[in-house]
C-alpha cells in the first residue's frame, strides 16, 4: 500500500498571544515556512477577526497549510496537509513553532488516500 498524502493536525499552545493577533505576522510565518519546507506556493489568503484572532490557508501545490488562532488561550491550530515527497511538513511545523513563540506542542500524522501501488499509479496518470 502507498499513500497520496500526509496531514498533520497540529496543536500549539503557550504562543506569543500578540504574534497570535497579527495578521501580517501569521501571513510572513506562514509563507516562511511554506517555502522553507519546498511547497510550491500558488495562493494566500487569511482573515483578521473582531476583537482577535487569525484563520488563514496557503494553497500549495502540494495541498495546503491552514491556521486558526485564539490569542486570549495561546493558542493555535494547524494543519499542513502535503501530497508527493518535495515537500517536508516537519520543517513547517518546527518553523511555525518556533516563530508563534509555542512552549508545547503536539501532532497527529495521518495518512491519506492509501491506495494499491497499481491504483497510486494509475492516480498519477490521471
């Protein structure tokens, strides 16, 4: 069996509630990330919330990157969802970690769209 993708849902928590709030802060991290992992970026687009709070996602051509954010707990939700081998999540995740100031953090791995070699194959040539 091989798999198209792999996702990672990521928790951050313990971040700079200030970085959390900024939406220009969140957009350069992210696409800092994205680029420092080999994505492909292709589009970008986030929302800043009344009174606080970032949800953004950066389409790559790999899949994507997504953020959701609650600066008054810390906290930020993460996905990073990347099909292919160019692209290796576990920079972005340590990238974004580090630059949302996360003093804990976990993940979950899953993977996606587990096919049959002969299947994969067939997929790619679509």
């Amino acid at each position: 069996m091989t798999s198209l993708g792999r996702h990672f849902l990521i928790e951050y928590h313990g971040c700079n509630p200030d970085t959390l709030d900024n939406v220009d802060l969140v957009r350069d991290i992210m696409v800092f990330a994205a680029n420092e992992s080999g994505a492909t970026i292709l589009n970008i687009y986030l929302h800043k919330f009344s009174p606080q709070g970032v949800s953004g996602v950066i389409v790559i051509a790999e899949s994507h990157i997504a953020i959701h954010t609650w600066p008054e707990h810390g906290y930020a939700a993460v996905d990073i969802f990347t099909c292919g081998s160019n692209v290796d999540p576990w920079v972005a995740y340590k990238i974004m970690k580090d630059k949302l100031g996360s003093s804990e953090s976990s993940t979950k791995e899953i993977t996606r769209g587990t096919l049959p070699k002969a299947r994969l194959k067939n997929a790619a040539q679509g």
